[in-house]
C-alpha cells in the first residue's frame, strides 16, 4: 500500500533557504539531476527537500528516493510513488553526521551510554547517525568481543570502535610509571593487531592521561606502525594543550609520520587565555607535515570549555598505581604539599589562576556539588577564593571519589581558526548522559546542532555546505566508511531532514540538559529513528568495521 506523508513543515517558505545557497541552487547545479529515474518500487521518497551531499559542493532541490538502505535515485520523483512519501520543500537534506570522536559507549557499558539509552536522542537530534568510541586511549577490549556485544544490543545509531592505547597498556603493565620491557611491548603489538584484524579504526591515546602520560613517543611509534597494513589511523588527546602544545602536536604526527599511518589531533585546541592565538603556529604544523606527505588533520568541537575528570589537575606521577595508593599519596603530609603545589601551578598556568574556572560536572558521591565551581564551593565552605585552596580542594574531592568537571580556558579565536581549517572535521567528544543527571558539558546536546546555528548562521564562519562536509564526508573518508557521509546514488540512507533556518542547540553550561530543536527526520539505514521531531524507537544501527 502506498502512502504520502506531508510532514508538518513543508510549509515553510523556501525563501528562508536563500542564507544557505546564496541566490539559491537550481536543479542543474550541484549533485546531477537524474533525468531517468529506474522503474523500481521504493521504499522512501523525499520530494523537494535542498541536498547538500556532503563533498562541500552546491546544493541542489532535488528529490531522493530510498529502497532498503540504499539511496537509489537522485533527481525528479514527483511521478513515482513509494511506501512512505515526504514533502520536505523548504527543507535541508544532509547525510547523517559522523561523530569520529565520541563516548557513546559510556564509562560502564552495562550501565550508561548505548546500553542504556539505545535510542541515543541526543545524537539523532543533532543529526547524527554514526559514532566511534574507544577515544582518549580508553576502548573496550577484546574488541571483538566489544563489537559482537553491541550487534546483540541494536541501537538507533551506527557505532564502531578505536582500540585504546592507555587500556591495552593497563592490561599488560597496570598503572605504572615505567617503560615497558621487550615482552611487554610485544603483548601490547599483539593486542593492537588483533585489535585491528577485529575492525577497530585505528588506535586512540591520552597522553594527557595515566597511563598514557608515562609512555614514551618510541612505544607508541611501535604500536602505531601495526596500524600500516590496515590504514588504521592514529587519533590522540595530545600530551599538553597548553605550555606544550606545539611540542606535543609535533610528537603527535612524528608518531603517524614515522609509522606511515595518518595522525589525528583530536578536540584540536589551546589551554589557557595567555597562549590564545597559537592555533596558528599548531596548525602551520599541520600544514608542512602534509606537504611532507603525512596526512595530519585534526577534530574540534564548538565551545570554548573542555571537560574531563578534575584529577586532569594532578601531576602524572600523583596518579599511579591504585586508587588505594593515590589517595594514600594524597592523605600523605609530604607528599600532599608537593602535588598541591603542582595543581596550583597547573590552576596559575593552564586555568589563568581563576578557581571559578573550573565547574563540577558531576559528583555521584555528592550531587549537591554538580554546578559549582571550585570558587563556589570555597565560598560556601567560608575558605578564602585561592589557588593554593582550589588545589586542596581538588584533592579532597579526588579522595571523596573524584569528580568531572568543566575547565573554561579556551578563546573562541582559536575555536573558529582551527574549525576553519580545510583539514579540520567536527566531533563532539561527548556521550549520551543520563538526561538532567549532573551538570555535563553542553557538547553531549549541541555539538553539531552548534556548528550550523553559531559558526554558520550568526557568526557566518564557515558556509553551510563547508559545515556539512566537515560533519560528514570528511571524518567518512577519513575512516574509509564506504558510502557513508555523502548523499548520492548507491550510498547508504544515513540522511537528516532539517530545518536549517531555525536549527538551534539549546544546551548551555548552566542548562545543559536540553535536546537541540530543528532536526525533523532522520533515517539510518534507510529507516526513520526521528519522524517528524518525534523519536519513532526503531534501532536499525550498524556495527561498523574497519
């Protein structure tokens, strides 16, 4: 039976679209017309809608029509019918967004992220529909064990994997601050080869984190070149983003360019407001590196605010060894005043001195602390707002527990300078939260929503077919995702519907838990999991492989 759907925004004026395609696209512009469409019966016909195809190209109206999980035509349907008819005029059509740096998994995969919220509301509300986990050095493992878990959980979304440096490096060394032996690298290569060979993307590190922060460059030279024979990528949160961060951009593509494999600087930015500008230096390093021939890019999100556990503070050597050791470290009268003199320093250097910098995200041992910066929980305690206070706080919440926190340190300059960037693709290093749970970082609900609304439509940064590209096709190609993140004829049906004049991320740092508006329908493999701005629960997410 044969249906026609109209969906309840068809009557925007197409007008309003003029922001976005200058004096507008016609049908002879941007993708090609098909002038044939085949006699087959589909599934899906979108009529009328403004197709940004992901290559950064022109858009064009056109229609699409879908057949399974395939895109099968592009050009004019209006003859034709199918199962479910959409008139989408005066609406955008992009592919589905590809988040390359996501947590999605969650910290626990029994309890949080996917798991627990397989509908992933506030990825599809973005747009999104593909996310890879295992960032930051932290990943599931056996991967192959992690990936066929999840095909035995559907999910709204597609979902694939990094193997994490600083997880195989526990397993094999614990967390020690020592350089592995020859046996011991050569577990951690045939942890990464057999991680690659089970479809993850590459490898990810934290340097910035224990235990990545005691590996030397040499050991993760000798594990990115297992990456060579699979075009795995080498995605790092870098060891410093601050004082050291020409020096630890520059360790990062040594790493890609002596395994021959591409290196990635991910959530690409610049700590502290006395450093503000020198995205221009890291990114000129970028550039010579791929005039070498060494294909460097970077991700970035839209804020100016990272978030972390608030033990990021803390010098590497306070963090080793258990969680019984580190706080035994902390209640140790010597040792406590050396590492609260680092994290002080740490606070001078990298925060600009200002404890209210630093927010509590969550604390699930004392909620009543999430939203408070260190400087408000100071007040409220009748402690005098210091650094040298800050950082004792920061070690009694350490022993408490630990807790995240959001770390506002960043100049929008550099935000914009490194998005800018033609090498440069979106990612949200979000997750999915539970919805009003503590006080996360708004990029887990707005991060591509963001791009389009600030950077696009108010700020006119980037054009909206540069934005598309960077959300899509980009971080496709990057992972060699096979007709994914582009709109054409054969592709995989990952497409958001969208209204691109009024869509709006609405999550802040003080209310972060709201949806982002705008996005109408989303299809993943061709099925709907957002149908007129509402979630339809179908889960027909992919697992995806290298």
């Amino acid at each position: 039976m044969h249906t026609r759907l109209f969906s309840f925004t068809a009557i925007v004026s197409i007008t309003l679209l003029s922001l976005f395609t200058g004096c507008g696209a016609s049908n002879s512009e941007g993708l090609e017309a098909m002038k044939s469409p085949p006699d087959t019966s589909y599934s899906v016909i979108l009529l009328g809608g403004l197709v940004y195809d992901g290559t950064g190209d022109r858009p064009m109206r056109t229609d699409l029509g879908l057949v399974g999980d395939k895109i099968i035509a592009v050009g004019d349907l209006s003859e034709f019918t199918a199962e479910s008819i959409y008139d989408i005029s005066g609406l955008v059509v992009t592919p589905g967004f590809i988040d390359i740096h996501s947590h999605a998994s969650g910290g626990n995969f029994k309890a949080s992220g996917l798991n627990a919220f397989p509908n992933a509301e506030n990825y599809i509300r973005q747009g999104v529909t593909s996310v890879i986990v295992g960032q930051d050095g932290s990943s599931a493992f056996p991967i192959d064990k992690f990936l066929k878990e999840m095909e035995g959980r559907p999910a709204a979304i597609n979902r694939g994997t990094m193997v994490g440096h600083g997880t195989v490096r526990a397993i094999v060394m614990g967390n020690r601050d020592r350089q592995p032996t020859g046996n011991e690298l050569n577990k951690m290569k045939t942890m990464v080869q057999q991680s690659m060979q089970s479809g993850a993307f590459g490898l990810s590190s934290g340097l910035e984190y224990t235990p990545g922060a005691y590996a030397k460059t040499e050991e993760l030279i000798e594990l990115a070149n297992i990456l060579e024979p699979y075009n795995g990528i080498y995605i790092s949160h870098i060891r410093n983003e601050g004082a050291e961060l020409l020096k630890s951009v520059e360790e990062t593509i040594r790493i890609g360019e002596e395994a021959g494999i591409a290196p990635q600087i991910t959530h690409h930015k610049v700590v502290g407001n006395g450093r503000w500008g020198m995205s221009e230096q890291s990114l000129r390093l970028v550039e010579e590196a791929r005039q070498r021939g060494v294909d460097a890019m970077s991700d970035v999100y839209p804020y100016t605010a990272s978030s972390t556990g608030i033990n990021i503070l803390f010098p590497p050597w306070s963090k080793e060894g258990t969680r019984a050791q580190r706080v035994a470290r902390l209640k140790d009268p010597e040792k406590r005043i050396f590492i609260r003199n680092d994290i002080a320093e740490h606070i001078e250097t990298e925060r600009g001195g200002d404890p209210s910098s630093i927010v509590v995200a969550n604390c699930s041992w004392n909620r009543n602390l999430n939203g408070k910066s260190l400087a408000d929980i100071l007040e409220e305690r009748g402690r005098e707002v210091t650094v040298t206070n800050a950082a004792d706080l920061a070690m009694e919440l350490e022993i408490n527990g630990g807790c995240m926190g959001v770390f506002h340190s960043m100049g929008e300059e550099d935000v914009i300078r490194i998005m800018k960037h033609p090498t440069t693709m979106v990612a949200s290093d979000g997750g999915i939260p539970r919805f009003g749970l503590g006080a996360p970082h708004p990029r887990n609900y707005g991060t591509f929503a963001r791009v389009i609304a600030r950077y696009v439509r108010e700020l006119d940064a980037l054009s909206m077919e540069e934005a598309v590209h960077k959300m899509s096709a980009l971080p496709a190609q990057r992972l060699e995702l096979e007709n994914r993140g582009i709109l054409k004829e054969g592709a995989i049906a990952d497409l958001a519907v969208i209204q691109a004049d009024s869509l709006q991320d609405h999550a802040t740092f003080e209310n972060p838990h709201q949806y982002a508006t705008g996005v109408i329908h989303v299809f993943v493999s061709g099925e709907a999991v957002l149908l007129d701005g509402e979630v339809t629960g179908k889960r027909p997410g992919k697992v995806l492989r290298k």
